[in-house]
C-alpha cells in the first residue's frame, strides 16, 4: 500500500502544483487512499520531497530530482539572511539556529547547494544540525555560512 500511496504522490505532484500537506492529503483521498496528514507527512519524509518555487511567494512539492531554481545561491543568501539567529560548532557538527519554523526549510536548501563538504542536514523547527566531512573543513564552512548574513 505504501509504495502505490507514494507513487500516487509522485504523479500527482509531477502532475499539479501542490504546495500543502493537506493539498495533498485530499487528493490521495480523492484517488482512493486513506490517509492522514501524518502519514502524508512521512510520505514527503520519506520521498525526500523538497518545496520549489512557482511564482511570487509561492511553492510547490517536487522531486530532488527536479531542478531547483537557477537562483538557489540567492535564496539560500536571502533566506539565510532573513531567518538564521546564530551558528556555533563542535568537531564535524555545525548547529544553526533560526527563527521558529524556518529550519527544515533552510537546511532542505543547504543540502540541495551540494558543498562537498556537507554530508547532510537535520532540520527542525528552529535549529539545523550540519554534519561537515572532514573535521578540518568545519571552519571553512562556518565562515561560508557567516557570508550568507
């Protein structure tokens, strides 16, 4: 049930710009599947979905493997600049603290920037975990973060 539910989700998703949970929800129920939000929810986990913009403020659940946007550098400046609060390190870790509900979001672009550096991200409501590989570049990547403010 699962892999037909997220299949579902694929098309619909590569078929019409849907931009919530419960966007999404109503349209598996539409199509016949019994969901909640929090399954929906582990679905775009799970799937790895990721929000693209469509128009002024607006955006779109998408596939990684669709392209983001030729101007993800400036989002990523701009949505850094708007939202991130402070950055501290320890070894390979890197923890970025942001305005409450900006986290996932932010860390979902961080990872889709491809910093070879970056092994990946953990987004919250209000903190992003950065895991850095090699220890030694964790300062490189910090003062690349602290250029986004």
């Amino acid at each position: 049930m699962k892999v037909r539910r997220q299949m579902k989700i694929a098309e619909l998703i590569e078929r019409e710009a849907i931009s919530t949970q419960e966007e999404l929800a109503d349209k598996l129920r539409t199509s016949g599947f019994d969901v909640t939000q929090a399954t929906v929810s582990r679905d775009i986990k799970d799937m790895r979905l990721i929000k693209i913009p469509t128009g002024e403020h607006t955006y779109r659940y998408a596939t990684p493997q669709e392209p983001l946007t030729a101007n993800l550098q400036e989002r990523l400046n701009r949505i850094f600049g708007d939202s991130v609060t402070s950055i501290d390190h320890s070894e390979n870790l890197i923890i970025i603290r942001t305005l409450p509900g900006n986290a996932m979001g932010l860390a979902s672009l961080i990872d889709g920037s491809n910093w070879p550096e970056i092994i990946g991200t953990v987004g919250g409501d209000d903190t992003i975990l950065v895991i850095v590989k090699p220890k030694e570049a964790v300062l490189e990547v910090v003062r690349r973060f602290e250029s986004l403010f």
